[in-house]
C-alpha cells in the first residue's frame, strides 16, 4: 500500500502551486481559443498562444483542465488531492503520446516540442503535489510523527 502524507506541513503551498498551474491552463485556453476560433478543430497550422502551440482542441481540452486544476486547488478535501494525481498522470502520458507522434499527421493537439516540455513540467508537479497534499484528521498526523520517533528509527538518525 503507497504511503502518503497526511496533512503536510508545506500543503498550503503544494494547494497555492496547483491553482497557479491552473490558472496559466485556463489563461492558455482562453487565449488559444480566441487564436483559433474560426480555425478547423485539429488544425495544424502555426498558431502559437503563450509561447504554446496549440489549435482549437488543445484550447478548448485546456480550457477543461484549467478549470478542472482549480476546483482541485480550492478544495480543502481529499479531492484535490485525488485531482492532482489525476492531472499530473494525464499530463505525463499525454506529453509523452504527443512527442511520440510530433512529426507526424498522428500530432492531432498540434504540440511542438516546447509544448511538450511544458506538459511534463506541469506533470511532474502536479504530481508531486498530489502526493503531498493529503487531508486526514489530526490523530493521523500525530501516529505519522509518533511512527517517526519511533525508537528504531531514532538509532539511525545522526
């Protein structure tokens, strides 16, 4: 069973990195759609929207998501933390599927490698901030720092 944090000291902040992640996206989606909306929905041109390529899929899928991040970070639940999980996984594997087929007809959201970066960079802290900002009641924390006083761990602190 994977262990998480329950009520992490630094979880404000880990909440306070998400929405900001969530607001760029929605940003993002708004401008790429005001970019793209007479455009075909996959099309392939060179629309760029906050140094992003993009088309009016990828804007309207980020508009979704933006939106998605946010409701997430201004939870105070466990559904936040469950959403960030969902979207820093959903961000991975898609900027990996999407460099998969960067130079191809298969590139249907338009991605360019520095999307593609973004994507994993928004990713990997997502996810990170999922693990971390896990709500519990206050007896949880206190056995999580009682387990970690615990006399064998003590003889291998310096």
């Amino acid at each position: 069973m994977p262990h998480f944090p329950v009520n992490h000291p630094a979880r404000p902040l880990y909440r306070i990195l998400s929405g900001l992640i969530g607001v760029y996206i929605l940003v993002f989606g708004v401008w790429g759609v005001a970019e793209t909306i007479g455009d075909p929905l996959f099309g392939r041109d060179g629309t760029w929207a906050l140094g992003l390529r993009t088309n009016l899929a990828f804007s309207l899928a980020s508009l979704i998501f933006g939106v998605f991040l946010i409701i997430g970070a201004s939870r105070r639940t466990n559904l936040g933390h469950y959403m960030n999980l969902t979207a820093g996984v959903v961000f991975l594997v898609t900027s990996i599927l999407m460099m998969s087929v960067l130079q191809t007809d298969a590139n249907f959201l338009n991605f360019s490698m520095s999307t593609v970066v973004v994507s994993m960079l928004f990713g990997l802290i997502l996810l990170g901030t999922g693990l971390y900002d896990k709500v519990g009641p206050p007896e949880s924390a206190e056995a999580e720092l009682e387990n970690r006083k615990h006399p064998v761990a003590d003889v291998h602190r310096p």
